[in-house]
C-alpha cells in the first residue's frame, strides 16, 4: 500500500493542506493512505481557517482534520515522509535514523531543494500561494513520490 505522511511544524496549515490536495490528486483510491502530523503541534486542533478555505475553493473538505505530532510509532507507518522545512528533515532523521532514508523535503519530490513558507498569520493570498505550490509539486513530482510512497 503507498503511503505518505506530510509534516510541519504545528500540523494546522502546510502539512493538512498538502494532505488535503494530495489526497485529492489520488482520487478515491482506497490503496493510498495520506496523512500528516506536526513536529511542535498541540493535540487536537482545527487546521487553519485559510487553510480550509482555500482548500474549500477547490472542492476539499477538511474540517475533520485535529492536529497531531509525530512519534516513533507514527513514522514508522509511512513508506515516505515529506517535510515542509530542511529543520523539519533533519530532526527527524537525527531522532529516528532507522527511517531517514524515507523522509524527503517536500521540494526535492521535483528535485529541487528548498522550504515550503509557513502562511501562518499571513493573508489568505499567501495561503492560496502556498497551496498553488503544492499543486505545482505534486503534478511535476508525482511519479517520484508514487514510487517512494511503494517502497
């Protein structure tokens, strides 16, 4: 079964919002699993209201969405692991070495490397930016991250 689990930081807006439209991407495909989770996330929190709102203009519910942080045991569920910053990337792998070698930046699934912008606190603008961007990576990238999501 592929599966994908996206990380941010605090699990409310990058990393649901590249949830969301990824999952939409796969369609109604029961084989993939997608999911996220934050690095610094308080428990049980709504996504961002920019976030569910710029997802919404596409058709995209998330409004069952609650926060959540990564562990161990999480991690080990994935195939693949994309991360939204090189801080997220690298403390992952530095705290579990057992999986570094499925967690990615996001950007390098399109063989780049650089940080998604955290929207946070910005304007629903800069949300939509970011969610064009995701986009954007997961038409280019989504062969490569189909056949890291199998491994």
């Amino acid at each position: 079964m592929p599966s994908v689990l996206f990380i941010c930081t605090a699990n409310i807006c990058r990393s649901p919002m590249a949830m969301g439209l990824f999952r939409s991407k796969v369609g109604d495909d029961p084989e993939w699993r997608i999911e996220s989770a934050g690095t610094w996330s308080f428990k049980g929190q709504h996504a961002a209201s920019y976030t569910r709102a710029v997802l919404a203009l596409r058709g995209i519910d998330i409004s069952d969405h609650r926060s959540r942080s990564l562990d161990r045991d999480l991690l080990h569920q994935f195939n693949l692991i994309l991360t939204m910053e090189d801080g997220h990337k690298e403390a992952i792998s530095v705290e579990f070495p057992e999986i570094a070698q499925r967690v990615y930046l996001i950007s390098e699934m399109v063989d780049e490397i650089y940080n998604i912008h955290d929207p946070i606190g910005g304007t629903i603008d800069e949300f939509e930016l970011t969610a064009q961007e995701f986009e954007s990576i997961f038409d280019r990238g989504f062969h490569k991250i189909e056949t890291l999501a199998r491994d």
